[in-house]
C-alpha cells in the first residue's frame, strides 16, 4: 500500500464506505467502554462466581462465533444491507436489556444477544466494503483502515470509561445502545440505492449448498486452520500470560499488565500503516510469512525472559504487536481475494469460526500451566507459530496448482 496514494484513494470511498468504517469504530469504542467491567457487575450485583462467570462470557462468545458462520451466508442470499440492519437492531435492544435488567435470568440472556451484534455485523459489513469499492486497492485500504480504527476504538473505549466514571455502573450499557441506534440511523441515510438482492445475492447458495462448496476449497480450509492456529498464539498473551503472572507472584502486577496493553494498542495505531508501505510490493503470502516469523520470535522471546523481568516482558510484546499490525489485516485482505464476489459475507462468516482460537486458549493455556510451565507454554507457542506458518504455504501452493473447486455457478 503506497501511503503517497492514500488521499486519491480515499476521494474515491463512497458515503456507505464511511459508515461502515466510522460505525465500527464508534460500535467497537462503545462496546469496550462497558464490556471490561461486565465480570465485575456479575459477581458484584449477582453473586456468580468465577466458573459461573467464566461459562456464560464463553458460552455466549462461542455462540456467537457459530452464529455468525451462519448469518455470513443469510446475508449473500438475503442482502448485506438488511443483515446490518439485524445486527444494530438487536445492539440496540441487547445493550439496553442490560442497563435496565434487574433479574439475573434478564441479564444473562442480554449477555447471550450482546455478544451477537459484532458476530452479525462483521461479515456483512466487510462484504458490503468490498462491495462498493470496484478498486482492489481501495477495497484493500480499507480493510486495513477497518483494522486500523477498531484497534483504536479498542485502546480509546475503556480508557474513555474510567474517565467518564463509567467503573462498573449497570446503566453505563445504555451508551452503547445509544451508539449502535446512531449507526441504524447513518446506515439507513446512507444505504445503498438498490434495494433488495443484487445479481450477487441472487446467485448465493443456500447453507447446506454452501457448506459443501466450503468443503470442496481445500485452499480456504488450510487458511482457516493456519489463522485459527495464528489467533490461538496472540490469545495466549492476552489470557495465560496473565495467568502465568500472576502465579509467579510478580511485582507491581498490575501495573506490568497495563503497560503489556497499552504497548500492545499504541504499537499496533502508530506502526500499522507505515509497515504496510513499507511492504506495499509485497504479496499477500509474504506478508504473511513475515508476520508469523515475527510471531515465532515473539514466543521464543518470552520462553527464554525471566519472569521478573519487567522490560522483557514489554519489548517481547512490542514484536508480538508488530506481528499483528502485519497480519490481522492482511488476513482480511487474504480471505477478501480468496471468496467469490456472490459469497463474500459467507466467506468472512466462515472466517469467524478461527475465534475459537482465541475461546480455546485460556483452557488449553490453562492446562499447560497446571501440568507444566511458562516456559513450556511458550515453547508450544512458538511450534504452533510454525505450524500455522507450514499452513499459509501449503495454501499458496495449492492457490498455484491446480484451480479452486469454487464458482458462482455452484
């Protein structure tokens, strides 16, 4: 990506376009501003404990991630447009079931519906981008642009919520129902001028027709294996790090985990888009390489750190986060190019099942931490970084061998 071309680029994003990245970064900023303390109000204003806790948050994530593999596809068949509109209307409804929830049956089922408006509204949102954008570099800038805001939207949100007082207080989710019905109302002045389905719609797969399309893409299965193996390793710095902190009775814990997040976030704004000029000849499969080979050292660098070594700890996370700035968008690109234009949602809807990496980790982490160590941890981290490098290369060769079983005629 040539940063020289960006403002003749961005000339060409259309109003649509705007809302699609502006919302995320408003829905994503909003969602963290409240999210954090969710554990905290659970515990606090009904009693639940740990296990409790910790089976309703992965429970409702993980339905969540099947859920959207699903949606993915109703929207092909059905129109992008009206799978978002879905997807802020029960933001809406979610968010404020939580705030105004007095029974705990009331709010564990708003916790199953608020974790569904991301999972709905990511694989239409990405589609419906790539949709209006006839430009592939356009289409690529702004899924790294996408990236790039809900990354700050993330760091900006919580952060946003200590200031505003916003510390665990029930009625604090009411702002971001506020925030997913200002999307419904943009995305509504702004939708696009067909209504109904488009030749693309038209021609999308019913689900079971598309998951045996699914099956026949070998090439997209490996790139799912690898980038579930890839989201596996990046989950283990956010939950069995902590863990394994905390065990080893490291000082000033807490500040250590909030330095670890701030670098994490600060790296990844400051240093995304001038890696991606740097790269801007490179291909996609490269980039990728690269990305994991610094995720590789990452994990061999915290395997050999010392425990107590604070600033250790920092800068192996400053290469962590410069192998995400590479690869989370890059993986939007890779899946961007590999999906038929009449199964674009469904294809980023599949992409959804690699969070399970990130829901199996604190488990899998968890163990090796009772069996094992640290050490051991990140020495099995930095083979799986291997292996889901051994995985995106088996994919290219297939992508140069023989052609993919996958049409629009399917």
């Amino acid at each position: 990506m040539d940063i020289s071309s960006l403002p003749v680029q961005l000339s060409r994003f259309t109003p649509l376009v705007w809302v699609m990245l502006i919302g995320n970064f408003f829905v994503r900023a909003s969602y963290y501003m409240v999210w954090p303390f969710l554990a905290v109000m659970l515990y606090e204003s009904y009693g639940l404990s740990a296990t409790e806790v910790g089976l309703l948050l992965t429970g409702s994530a993980t339905l969540a991630v099947f859920l959207g593999f699903y949606t993915g596809n109703l929207a092909d068949r059905f129109g992008r447009t009206r799978m978002l509109y879905v997807a802020v209307l029960v933001g809406v409804i979610s968010f404020a079931m939580l705030a105004l929830a007095n029974a705990l049956w009331l709010f564990a089922v708003a916790v199953f519906l608020a974790c569904m408006p991301r999972t709905l509204w990511e694989a239409p949102s990405k589609a419906l981008l790539t949709e209006e954008l006839a430009n592939p570099k356009d289409r690529e800038l702004a899924l790294h642009l996408l990236y790039f805001l809900v990354n700050v939207g993330a760091a900006l949100g919580p952060l946003y919520g200590l200031w505003a007082g916003l510390n665990g207080e029930q009625f604090s989710f009411i702002y971001t129902a506020v925030s997913y019905l200002g999307l419904l109302v943009a995305l509504l002045y702004f939708r696009p001028r067909r209504d109904g389905a488009t030749p693309a719609t038209q021609s999308a797969p019913k689900f079971s027709q598309w998951l045996k399309i699914l099956n026949k893409d070998r090439t997209f299965l490996v790139v799912l294996v690898a980038t579930t193996l890839v989201y596996f390793v990046y989950a283990q710095c956010d939950t069995s790090l902590v863990q394994y902190l905390t065990r080893a009775d490291v000082p000033e814990l807490a500040w250590l985990i909030s330095a670890v997040i701030i670098t994490n976030s600060t790296v990844i704004i400051v240093c995304q888009f001038p890696l991606l000029h740097l790269m801007r000849n490179w291909s996609i499969e490269h980039r990728l390489y690269l990305g994991g080979a610094i995720l590789a050292v990452s994990q061999v660098m915290m395997a050999l750190n010392d425990v107590h070594n604070t600033w250790g700890w920092i800068v192996a996370m400053i290469v962590l986060s410069l192998s995400e700035a590479i690869m989370f968008s890059n993986i939007n690109v890779y899946i961007d190019r590999l999906a038929p234009d009449n199964l674009k949602a469904s294809y980023f809807g599949a992409a959804g099942l690699c969070s399970l990496g990130y829901a199996f980790a604190p488990i899998l982490g968890g163990l090796v931490l009772d069996l094992s160590t640290g050490v051991i941890l990140f020495v099995l981290t930095t083979l799986t970084s291997f292996v889901a490098l051994a995985f995106y290369k088996i994919a290219q060769l297939q992508l140069k061998g023989a052609p993919r079983a996958v049409s629009r005629c399917e």
